[in-house]
C-alpha cells in the first residue's frame, strides 16, 4: 500500500468520524425539540445515534471501497479524485440521514397531534353531565334575529 492510500484512508476516517458526530449530536437536538419530556429526549438520542451509526458503517465501506479502486495519473491526482468522490458520498449519505431524521421529527408530529385530538374529543364525550344540562342554550335551535320594535334600542353592530 502506497502512502497516498495510507493519507487518504486517514483523512477520509477523520473527515467522516466528524461528520458522523455531527449527525449524531445535531441529531439528537433536532428530533428532541425544545418542548420535550426526558424519556423523549432519550428516545431521540438513541434514534440519532442508530442513524449516525448506519452513516458511519456506509462510509467506511465506500472509503474502503474507493481505495481499493486504481485511478490512473499521478499520486497527487488520485488523491484528490478520491477525496473528491469520498466527499460527494458523504453528502449523499448526510443527506439521506437527514430524510431519516426529519421522517423521524414527522411522524412524531402528528403522533403528537393526533394524540392531542383524541384528548380533546375524549374531553368532549365525557362532559360533565351537570355543565350539558344546565346550559341555558342547551337543546334549543338557533334563534332567527328578529327586528327591534319602535320602543326597543336598535343594536349597535
């Protein structure tokens, strides 16, 4: 093995090991939100780090993989074709954990809200049957507006 494969292994290492601690700490804050319970925030951490380790895993293989490729051309030129693909697939991975995550950030969403929906109309099925009886307006249809006679005050709109 040349020293140009030996200094590309190592900045690619380098540059997804970095990458991929992003991912997992922007991960993490991004799907934990600010308004988030602590079993939550667990969850989310262990989400973010399943999906950081999925992009580690990948990388590594295509940095294997791309050096196991001959290039053709001087040893400063193969290194830089490699670093150059290298660096595009690590964006596309990046790119596709990121769906991962905001697929992820969704869901919750609507889990969240959807739960709230099922909270308020359980709230209404189970009125207290006092406050549904004693309303005053309680069973009774909708009053058509009449007009206000001579001696009545006409009402301000």
């Amino acid at each position: 093995m040349d020293t140009g494969t030996v200094y590309y292994l190592v900045a690619g290492i380098i540059a997804i090991v970095v990458v991929g601690r992003l991912l997992a700490f922007s991960g993490k804050r991004y799907l934990a939100g600010a308004n988030v319970a602590p079993r939550e925030r667990e969850s989310a951490g262990s989400v973010a780090m399943l999906v950081s380790m999925l992009f580690h895993l990948v990388t590594l293989g295509l940095l294997a993989l791309l050096a196991a490729i001959p290039f053709g051309g001087d040893r400063t030129q193969v290194f830089l074709v490699r670093i150059g693909l290298l660096l595009i697939l690590v964006a596309v991975a990046y790119a596709i954990a990121l769906r991962m995550l905001t697929r992820r950030k969704q869901e919750e969403v609507v889990s969240g809200f959807d739960a709230q929906v099922r909270e308020l109309r359980h709230e209404r099925e189970h009125a207290n049957e006092y406050e549904v009886t004693n309303d005053p307006s309680a069973g009774m249809a909708p009053q058509a507006r009449r007009e206000p006679t001579l001696g009545e005050p006409r009402p301000r709109s």
